[in-house]
C-alpha cells in the first residue's frame, strides 16, 4: 500500500506525536476514517520498541506502519493481543515514522512502549566519494543532496566534510553551527560545491580521515559518520580494515550509502554499517540520494508536527494544517518532489504568508531547489499554521509529493558559577536554571569542568541535581590549581508541552592558587628477604604510611641503584625483584604539584644456600612417549642441617612449574619427584634446579644436567 493512496479526507485530524513513553493515548475513529501518528526511530536505540492498540471489540481494527516517503513497510506486520492489537517496530532504520490506525470506528487507546528519554545534538562528518566514476551528474547531485543535508542540521550541531579518491582530505573540518547559521552552513556547502572527480576509490582512507575528525570531540555523545560511494574500493587501506583497526572510534556511528551501486556491492556496505552499529541505504536515483540523508539526520534531531505524502492534479492546491506550540524555538516545513514545479506556500496563524526568500533579521531561511522547497523559520509564531501545495507547472494527475514539518523547542537554560575569584580548595557552586515559561524538572544536567592547562589535570564530570523544580546545582570542590575554569554543561530532556530539547550553556571562573603543603613519604619498615636459587628475591613494597597534609592523592615513585642499573617502579605497594645484597630503595610521593622529600627503606636479601649434592633420576628423560615423564630429585642439605628444618611442601624443580609434586623428608635428604612439563624440556642438555626452603627463610638448592631425548622428532 502506498501512503499515497490514502486521501487527505481519509485521515481525520492533524498527525499527533507519540511523545512519552508508556502513556496511553485516548483517540476516537469516526466510521471510514483514519488517524495517523508520527515518532521517531534514533539511530543507535538499544531496544525493541512496540506500538500498542486497546479497544472494546477487536475485530476489524489494524495498525499499518508506513515511513516518511509513505511507504507501506511490509515487514512490520500487527498482530492480535488480548484486547486489541500490536505492531513491534523494533529494526527499524532511524527517522521519522507514521502509524495509521483504521477500523470500524469507535473509541481506542494507543500506546508506545519502550521509546527512549533524550535525542541528542548530532556531531556529523559527510565522507564523499569524489574518484573518477563519480564525474559529471553523478558528483553534481552528490553534492546537491549533500548540502540539501546540510542546510536541514541545527543550530548546535556539528559538521565537516571530508573527499576521497586515491586519497582522502579535510577540505571543511569539523564545526559548530552556531547563530546566524547560515555563515557555517554556507561555509560547509561552498567547500562541497568545490570538491571534483578524479582517481581511485580509496574509501578506507576517507574513513580514517572521518574518524580522525570525530575523535577530536570525544565528548559528543552522537557522533555519527555518512559515507557515500558509487562503486567498490580498489586502495588499501581497505574500509574494513580501518574500522577493525581503530578501537577507539568504536562508539562512531557509520551510515553507508550506495549511489548506484551492484547489489554485491551494496551487500558490503551493509557489512561495513554493522560493524558500527549503524545502517546502509541504496540510493539508486539522485531523488533517493536525497531522501536518505534526510532519513538519516531526521533521526532523533527535530520533532515531526505534521506529514503529509500525497498526490496534486495541474493548477490544484493541497492544504495541510499544523499546530506550534509556544514552546517552539523553531520551524522548518520540508516539501519534496520528484521534478517539474511545485510551490510551497507558508501561512502563520495571523494570515500572514512568509516570504518565499531568506531573511535573516527576520528569522526566515528559504532554499528553493530543483525537485525541493525548505522554509526554516526561527522561534515561530504559536497558533495554527498552513502548509499549502500548489502545482504550479505539474505534468499529469496524481502528481505524488511528500510535505512534513518539524519543530525544534524553545527552551531557556541558564548556567550560573559566580566568577570569582575563589579561595583555592574551597568549593564552588554550578547552578543550572531551565525555564520554558515554567521551571522544567526531570532533566538530566551534567557539567564538564576543565581546571587551567598547566595543572594537567581534568577534564572532570559533575552531575547536577535538582534542588527544586528548574533548579539543578552540583557543588565542585576540585580547585587545587590556581587559574581560570572551564565549564561545559550538558542539559537533556523534555520541555514541559513534551518536547524534546539539548542545550550546551558554558561559563568559567577564576580559582586563586591556594598554599601546598608538601606531602610526605614513608617507605616502610626495613626489611630482610630470602633469595631464591637463582639469587634473586621479590620484595613488597609498603609505601601506604605516606600521606599529604592537603589530603590530595599521591603518586609514589620507588627508585633503587643495583649493579650500578637504576631499577624504578611505581604504586602504592609495588613489587620489586632484587639481587643477593644490601640495597637502599628511595620513594619520592607527589600530590599532583610538588614532590616530597625522599624517604629511603633498607632492604637486605639474603643469599641461598647451596646443596652438599643433588642426583637426578633419570639421567635421560624421554619425551613424545604415551606415559607422563617424571623427574627425581634426590637433595642432601649442607651442613648441620636435618629434614626437620625443611618447610613441608616447598621443593619446586626449575626450569618451569612442574605438577604432580610428592616429596618425603628424612635425616639429611629431601626426595621429590614431579610430572615433567614437556614444553620446558626443548634442549638436548637441560640444566635443572631443585630447591627447597628452611624454616628460617633460607632457600637451599642444586643444579645437575639432564639428557633430553624426544621422540618422533
């Protein structure tokens, strides 16, 4: 079914938005009518959102999910639940969508489930293909979709270009569109209009430029890459590769987009999506390339009040009405066709049509294109609004066209921190106000504070809470550093008439560098250690009674001179491996701006003792045999010494851990016997270690050379 098909006169009222999750939706259906619903699918969503339809007798009622272009999306299919029915539209590619409820008529409740709290100011890089098969019209209606998408992003948001051929270049790196929006919009599209065709397809290298770009604002948390092609990558790096490769770009979103392209080839750009979480779009014509990038930044960024895809005869006139809230910051009415002449005409609630041209005193910006008409009009008047079709030079009846408007909201948000300038380690107050005419509550506000560049510190996160309704305050108390702050905040929600909104209101302050007390370290008590056979012991380290009279947190540094080789280790409790000897370790602490006096530990490591002798049994050990090999060590202790001073079950074999150890003691011997670890025992000589330790600490060992053989080498 074609949206297309359905008459203005079928559908009954204006489109109304599901805007709050989990809330039913009181509606009432005259017989032969429809009602439509609009909501948004954000890309990225995490979940599998349903649509819900409650009534009194269920037969005969249905749910029909169609996308902006009216579409009928065959895959999503209602179905009967006791009550009424569902349509789960979880998969769906992000942007605008319509529901359609028909039925016999009557009263039913309507409810979303499952849709998320906040949409959030994109951060954008277009990634264009501009090698030599794009030449001619195919790079020139590249570039018209390109800046048809540009000229529909927001104020706030972020955006950069990036070209590739046989290499990839920044000819616009990423920026903010700010107010007028115009200047960066205008900047952005006259580096597309620039770009030219010639070369290969190195599309691995645009997206490793795309994401070098995105990574310079890690901090954006919808940072989305749109990658346009024509045809398949023949450069290495291929696109896979650099994707797999940069782990750090993991959370940038790809869109892939086929200008054209072979169906094996647009099965590798869905590949390539996937790999990002994001989604691949055919785009076989220069209408469809269009759309897609209107699908794509229509997720999540602009509310949809009404839509409209329908059909005008020569001459005639299509009416839609709209309603604008005060809480609107701004409007923009989007008419799209497929060619010849249609006219948008834009009426406010007073009567008053909007020029057809830009004005930017007066908040209006007109785009008038080829087979398009955008009108974006700043903080709007509220009332009634009509948006009418008129065909002007149509070439047949049922002329088919797609009419939508969006709103973004007008919301006020104040961040307060008195400037200063403020006693140092004392803290400061940030204060968030939001107001749309009435304090907003349930809004999440975070705060970035950034301390001055040469503590090299930061940047810290401060979650605000809301003290009462509108009033959102976090209490900062990290100002060791003198000098002057940053602060970013983050401010995410709902307007009170259930519009979603984001604003990043910044201020800074000045801290005045407080007095240091210098921290102070303590190593330890001394210590005495026992090395091992091989002359070699590890030492725990114990630097925890260093403290700092600021209480600010401490860095430890250990330092030793062994063999005249500096050995240096870090922690609060770190461990150290040292020689047979008398050594001298120094710690040194820092509390993030001096370093204390250093404090020194003596450490003494006992030597081991050698073994009066030790016989190993076998003297060839044979390997790659169906049986386990075993090793025998056979140690007499030197001296005076009895199996009565040997700790139980520590003889160990050497040169790797072998399992199965048994071990018996008596007079002046120690017997063990251990499974051999094959992979150890690689050499046609090998030099093997028994040792066992005294209850004194003391280690005593031996060393004796065994034949390897293995067999079926």
């Amino acid at each position: 079914m074609k949206f297309s098909t359905i008459r203005p006169a079928t559908i009954e009222g204006n489109i109304q938005v599901l805007r709050d999750l989990n809330k039913w939706y009181d509606g009432h259906l005259s017989a032969g009518f429809r009602k439509s619903y609009g909501f948004y699918m954000p890309p990225a969503s995490g979940f599998s959102p349903a649509i819900k339809l409650e009534v009194s007798s269920p037969s005969g009622w249905d749910l029909v999910l169609v996308d902006r272009h009216g579409l009928d999306q065959a895959g999503f299919v209602s179905f009967a639940i006791p009550g009424g029915r569902a349509l789960a539209v979880g998969g769906l590619t992000p942007g605008p969508y319509f529901v359609i409820v028909s039925g016999p008529g009557g009263a039913y409740r309507l409810r979303f489930e499952g849709f998320p709290d906040v949409f959030k100011p994109a951060t954008v890089v277009s990634v264009i293909d501009v090698s030599g098969s794009m030449g001619g019209t195919k790079l020139a209606a590249a570039k018209s979709a390109c800046n048809d998408f540009i000229d529909m992003m927001n104020t706030g948001d972020k955006i950069g270009i990036v070209g590739f051929s046989t290499s990839a270049s920044v000819p616009y790196p990423l920026t903010q569109i700010g107010d007028p929006a115009s200047t960066i919009k205008n900047a952005a599209k006259s580096k597309v209009n620039a770009l030219s065709a010639g070369g290969s397809t190195a599309m691995g290298l645009g997206i490793r430029a795309g994401n070098n770009e995105l990574k310079r604002f890690p901090s954006d948390r919808n940072r989305v890459m749109i990658v346009m092609t024509d045809g398949e990558e023949n450069v290495t790096p291929y696109a896979a590769e650099v994707i797999d490769g940069d782990p750090v770009a993991n959370d940038i979103q790809i869109f892939m987009i086929g200008f054209g392209v072979s169906a094996s080839t647009m099965s590798n750009l869905r590949l390539l999506a996937e790999k990002r979480n994001g989604q691949a779009y055919a785009a076989p014509t220069t209408q469809d390339l269009r759309d897609v990038y209107f699908k794509i930044i229509g997720a999540g960024m602009k509310e949809p009040i009404a839509g409209l895809a329908g059909t005008i005869n020569p001459g005639g006139q299509v009416t839609q009405s709209f309603h604008v809230d005060a809480s609107t910051a701004s409007l923009s009415a989007d008419l799209s066709y497929p060619g010849s002449d249609l006219d948008l005409i834009l009426t406010d609630p007073d009567g008053n049509e909007i020029p057809r041209q830009t004005d930017d005193a007066a908040g209006i910006e007109f785009m008038n294109r080829p087979t398009s008409e955008t009108y974006l009009i700043k903080m709007p008047t509220p009332g009634t609004w009509r948006a009418t079709v008129v065909g002007v030079d149509v070439p047949s009846e049922d002329y088919p066209f797609n009419l939508y408007a969006f709103a973004q909201s007008q919301v006020e948000t104040k961040l307060t921190v008195a400037p200063g300038p403020h006693a140092g380690r004392t803290p400061v107050d940030i204060v968030v106000e939001i107001d749309d005419g009435a304090p907003v509550s349930g809004v999440s506000v975070i705060a970035e504070v950034t301390p001055p560049e040469d503590s090299g510190a930061g940047p810290f996160i401060v979650g605000l809470e809301e003290l009462e309704p509108g009033l959102y305050v976090a209490a900062f108390d990290t100002t060791r550093w003198g000098g002057d702050y940053a602060v970013d905040a983050e401010v995410e929600g709902r307007s009170n008439l259930g519009f979603w909104f984001s604003r990043s209101p910044s201020a800074s302050f000045n801290v005045i560098a407080p007095p240091n007390f210098e921290p102070v370290a303590v190593a330890g008590p001394n210590q005495t250690v026992y090395a091992h056979g091989d002359g070699l012991a590890r030492v725990i380290l114990d630097g925890s009674g260093s403290y700092d009279p600021d209480d600010d947190p401490l860095e430890y540094t250990w330092s030793c001179i062994t063999d005249s080789t500096l050995i240096q280790t870090t922690g609060v409790s770190p461990e150290m491996t040292l020689p047979s000897g008398e050594h001298i370790i120094s710690l040194v602490v820092n509390d993030g701006i001096e370093d204390s006096e250093p404090n020194e530990v003596h450490i003494t490591v006992v030597p081991p003792l050698q073994c009066r002798r030790l016989l190993l049994w076998p003297k060839t050990i044979h390997l790659g045999l169906r049986r386990n090999p075993v090793i025998a060590g056979f140690l007499r202790l030197p001296g005076d010494i009895r199996a009565a001073d040997v700790r139980p079950k520590t003889a160990t074999c050497l040169p790797a851990p072998l399992a199965g150890r048994r071990e018996w003691l008596f007079g002046r011997w120690c017997l063990a016997v251990f499974f051999v670890n094959e992979a150890a025992f690689c050499n046609n000589t090998q030099q093997v270690m028994f040792e066992v330790q005294l209850n004194s600490g003391h280690f005593v060992y031996g060393t004796e050379a065994v034949r390897v053989r293995r067999w079926g080498k």
